[in-house]
C-alpha cells in the first residue's frame, strides 16, 4: 500500500550471426534485438535481461574517453581492475570467475584509428565465440613453453613460446553450429596465442602505438609487471580516476542498462516490502530480496533495512518507522533505489519526516541541471529543508547526490591526494546518479528516499518510477 502524503495531510487515511559466418566486429540491428541475446558467458548472474530490450553494444563513451585523455595528455588507457575491463571490453573473464589474480587486461589507444583491445585466457574463447555482445580486439593468451629456463631473471626481457594449437574437434561434419563457432575461433587464434597475459598486454600496447607513450593504468601493478618484462619506456600514471572521469557520463548503451536495472530493483525491492511480516528479522528479509531480485533478472547486491545498521528492535515492529535500501545489478550495473516504510498506522512525526525528505528530493530534482555543483546542490536543498523542518536537533538529514553505474559510487574523487577524498563535482548531462535523502536517528528508526535520474540538458529524467515516498504495509 502507497500513502498519498498530501492526501493523507488532508483525510487523514545470434547479436553476432556466428563466428563461422561473420567476422567478430560485424553487428546487426537484428541480432541485437535477438531473444538469444542472454549473456551466454560463463557467468551465472548478474546477466542480461533475456528479452528483445537487450543491448550488447559496446559500452564505452569514446567521445567522452577520448576527451579525457586529452585533458589528461595520455595516449592510451590501460584496465586490470574488472570494472575497467568490462567497461572497455564488454566482457566479465572466466578466468576472474576462478580467482585468477590476472585474468585479463583491455587497452583503449587515444588514436581514434586504433582498436580497443581486450587480453583474455584462450579458455574464455569459446564464451566469445558464442556472440552474445559486440567485442572489441582480442589477443588471447595460452601458457608457455620450455618455461623452466625462466628461474633466470636475466632472461625474464624474452618472450616465451607459448602452446599453440587448438582444441580437438572429432567428427566435424557432427558439430552444432555453436560448435563450429567455437572451432572457427580455435582457427582464427590457433598460431597468435601470446604466452601470459602480461606479454599479451606487450603486445597489445605495441599494436596500440603507445609503446614509447604515457598511459593511465587502474592498477599500479602494471607498471610493475613492463618493468620485470624491460618494458621501460612506457610512462605509467595511476589512472584509477582517469577511468571514473570518463564512466560518470553515460553512452547511449549504458543509459540503457540503467533504465533497465533501475525499473528491475525498484519492482524486486518493493515486491519484498509486501512480503513483510512483523516479527521478521534482516536474514529472513535479505533472502526475500535474493529471491526477488533473481525474478527480475537481476543479482542483488546489498540491502540496508530498518536503520543502516538494521532493525534497531531485531526486528520487525509495528508501527516502527523504517527505512530500506536497495541495491542489484543487471549486466554489472546498479540499482539503488530507498523508500520510508513501516507496519500499521504510521505515527505523526514518521508522516512529518517523510513530508520532509519528500520535501527536499523535489527541490534537488528541480534544481539539477549541468553546470550545478554538488555543494551549490546540498546548499540549496539543506536551505528548503531547513524552512519546513520540525524533527528534534540533531536529526540528520541528505541530501548526499552520488554517481552510479558500475560501481555503486562510480564517480571521480579529488586528484593529486594520496587518498580518496571526495570532489566538487559538477552535474553533466548523461550523469546517472541518486540524491540519498536519509534521516537517521538513534532511538527512533530510520526514514529515507532515494531514486535513481539522469541528467538532461534542461534538467533530469527519472529512470524509474518516482512515486510515494512512504510504504505502508
């Protein structure tokens, strides 16, 4: 049940065709839209929503990555960190799945004519081959040969051979035609394997022209490892934040992983609010909104109920004034979305909370726009609220505004620091992000509203539904 607040005030109540077929870079309206387009790649969740809706473009907002290697005068960026790696190659590695400490690089040249590149174990290329996405570059990697001469650092500047080969293929005229994929992709690399992944990524900054340049890695340990190989004349600067500047402002594809993950966690969190007993404590809630979540394609991440801390009761109470927030993935890319809750007849001042927070979310969603910055944002917004307010002192109240995508705060922090320390951001068109409005206090529950938007050129777009912020149960 949803409580209308001034009512109540008032009344009181085959995306590729097949690798046989097509070159692994041809892409087709059709096959985008394909029912088949599930994320088929060796990742039980989170997936793909299985329906024509699904987009497996290439994530990456090139004219924006482009623009921030400029500013930062680099010539390529280099990713280990996962998030990175997905960012920039539309791929999650088998081989991370298995804890792999290095399973996989992706490497995006400044120069517009170069390819993006994507470094995965030759075990990740059946997943490839199975075309569920549009992929950039490959260079595969195998293991090496005679590698006990190696015990000599002094030889530690020479590649290795690596095993070569390809998997064997019985009967051939017997194969499906995902096998044949699979054995067309066996072909394609059977001879060009490199022998680690760190002498693929070698290779892929040679082929990147950047051999001689300055890149901007996600993990120093890259740095490390063109120095144990003699690759020195290679500039690494830490670009952790080079790489965040660039993913707080959305391409078209990823506008549409938000739009799909936003609507999916806000249903499976509310779907879970109606299944709520009194007496129920976090563990028996979190297992609801693993199973709801799961309903809506989506993998949930966290959930925050009651208080930040959880119930301040150990559980469920009646007429005890709660908060919920809710974070999934789809694709790798977050749901959050928090709503004021409660059982029976809420009290008054949970109602005049509400009417606060409501409050405020109004004022920060109509003040949004690009070219504001956060703290002009949490100046105006704490001014509105502090004109209506009438919860005891000492009350906190938001607004906290944070990037989301995929990371649950995916935005850039303050450079030139030797720690993360938050930065002054300034709203720019096609940022996805939220505005948390809690209010927390000690003694007497918790109370919240949080939605998921994206900036416009004139404002803001809900990427979900922005409804009534208290749920009545």
């Amino acid at each position: 049940m949803f409580l209308d607040m001034d009512n109540y005030y008032t009344n009181r109540r085959d995306f590729f065709s097949g690798i046989a077929a097509a070159s692994l870079g041809v892409l087709t309206e059709n096959l985008i839209s394909s029912k088949n387009a599930m994320a088929n790649w060796g990742l039980i969740a989170p997936g793909a929503v299985p329906d024509e809706n699904f987009d497996g473009r290439s994530l990456v907002n090139k004219p924006r990555a482009y623009e921030i290697m400029d500013r930062e005068n680099i010539d390529a960026i280099v990713a280990l960190n996962p998030v990175n790696v997905f960012y920039l190659g539309n791929y999650f590695s088998y081989e991370l799945q298995k804890l792999r400490a290095i399973p996989s690089f992706a490497v995006m040249p400044r120069d517009e004519n170069k390819p993006i590149i994507l470094i995965i174990s030759s075990s990740d290329l059946w997943f490839i081959a199975n075309g569920d996405r549009e992929y950039p570059e490959i260079i595969p990697y195998s293991a090496p040969q005679s590698w006990e001469q190696y015990h000599d650092p002094e030889i530690w500047s020479q590649e290795p051979e690596a095993l070569q080969g390809m998997r064997n293929f019985p009967q051939i005229s017997q194969l499906t035609e995902i096998e044949k994929g699979w054995l067309e992709i066996e072909n394609r690399f059977k001879n060009t394997k490199s022998p680690t992944p760190e002498w693929a990524l070698v290779k892929a900054l040679k082929e990147s022209g950047v051999i001689n340049g300055r890149i901007a890695v996600d993990d120093m340990r890259i740095k490390e490892i063109l120095n144990t190989l003699d690759v020195s004349s290679i500039e690494c600067l830490p670009g952790d934040n080079t790489f965040r500047k660039i993913r707080m402002v959305k391409s078209e594809v990823e506008l549409k992983h938000m739009r799909t993950i936003a609507k999916a966690n806000q249903k499976a969190c509310m779907a879970m609010l109606s299944k709520i007993e009194i007496g129920m404590d976090k563990n028996e809630i979190d297992k609801m909104f693993l199973v709801e979540t799961a309903k809506n394609h989506a993998k949930a991440m966290w959930l925050a109920i009651g208080t930040i801390g959880g119930f301040i009761d150990g559980k469920v109470v009646e007429g005890r004034p709660m908060m919920v927030d809710a974070v999934s993935q789809i694709n790798f890319y977050h749901g959050d979305f928090g709503r004021t809750w409660c059982i029976g007849e809420p009290r008054k001042d949970l109602l005049d909370r509400v009417k606060i927070l409501k409050a405020g979310a109004e004022v920060a969603h109509n003040y949004i726009k690009p070219g504001v910055k956060y703290s002009e944002l949490r100046k105006h917004v704490s001014e509105a609220i502090a004109k209506i307010n009438t919860a005891p002192s000492g009350t906190i109240f938001g607004p906290s505004p944070h990037s989301v995508g995929l990371q649950h705060t995916d935005q850039p922090y303050r450079d030139g620091l030797p720690f993360q320390v938050n930065d002054d951001l300034e709203f720019e068109e096609n940022m996805t992000l939220t505005v948390d409005m809690p209010s927390l206090e000690p003694g007497w529950g918790g109370a919240h509203l949080e939605d998921l938007i994206v900036v416009k050129k004139n404002g803001i777009e809900p990427l979900s539904e922005i409804d009534n912020p208290l749920v009545i149960i």
